[in-house]
C-alpha cells in the first residue's frame, strides 16, 4: 500500500520504493530506505509529514505514493 493511503500515527516499514533512478536515490538520501520504519504525523493541504530516522520530512502526496509499505 502507498505511503500516502497510510493513517496518521500508524509505523509502517518500507518495502518498496518506486519511480525513476532520480527520484529513488532523492528519498534514499531522505532516509526511506527498504526496511525502515516510517510514520505518517500528519497532512497538511495534501502534503505528508512523517517521521523516518529520528527527523521529521515533509514530502509531497505524489512523492509519498511512490513509496510502499
């Protein structure tokens, strides 16, 4: 299921991370690595906020959808 589907305060893992070679290494360096745990804390005009590696990120609703967990 894509991270964007995901409810508020649930801790999910990655399992996949998907788009072109750009967009995988952009997150890679974001920390959303295969395995890691990720949180959704909140959406704010249908931007994400989630917690991954200790720091909060806010990434966009399209970048979120290209990360499965």
């Amino acid at each position: 299921m894509p991270l964007s589907m995901t409810k508020a305060g649930e801790k999910n893992y990655i399992k996949k991370v998907g788009g072109k070679a750009e967009t995988k290494q952009f997150l890679e360096n974001l920390g959303f690595v295969i395995g890691g745990a990720v949180t959704v804390i909140s959406e704010i005009n249908g931007n994400l906020i989630v917690n991954v590696k200790e720091s909060r990120i806010a990434i966009s609703r399209e970048m979120a959808s290209k990360i499965l967990v």
